[in-house]
C-alpha cells in the first residue's frame, strides 16, 4: 500500500507543536522535546498507511511518543546518566 505523504506532511504539519509540548511535559527540556519529537515522526511515517485510517492517529502519536521517551530514558539509566 502506497504512503499517502501529502496526508503525513499535513498531519504532521498541524500536530507538530502540541506533540512538543507534550514531549516537554514528559523530560523538561525543550531540546529534548525536539529530538523525541523528531524519533516519533519518523516512527510514524513508517506506519503511516496504517495510522492514516485510524479514527484516532493523535492517540497512536502520543503513544509512539511516550515509548520513545521511556527507551530514551532507560538508556540514560543505563548508561549511568543523571536525568535532569
């Protein structure tokens, strides 16, 4: 099944700042929020022909974007790290 861009540009176009506050309100860091943000689109566009169908792909978002932060997080853990 052939990715819709133009519906992905236009989701991601419109969804693009309130995914990045709710990424700030998970680490507290604005540049962070960036990068969790940037991970989750590419995730979703790998899906996309799946997501663009769902009744709620803003649910699907944030959930890519909760796990992103979580392996984001345990990897500082793991690394030792001291999260801010």
């Amino acid at each position: 099944m052939p990715v819709d861009v133009e519906g992905y540009r236009d989701y991601v176009g419109a969804r693009l700042e309130p995914l990045r506050r709710t990424a700030y309100l998970l680490c507290g860091d604005w540049h962070t929020a960036d990068d969790l943000v940037s991970a989750t689109v590419v995730k979703l566009l790998r899906h996309w022909s799946r997501v663009s169908v769902m009744d709620n792909p803003d649910a699907y978002a944030r959930r890519i974007l909760l796990r992103v932060w979580l392996d984001d997080a345990t990897v500082s853990r793991s690394s030792g790290a001291v999260l801010g």
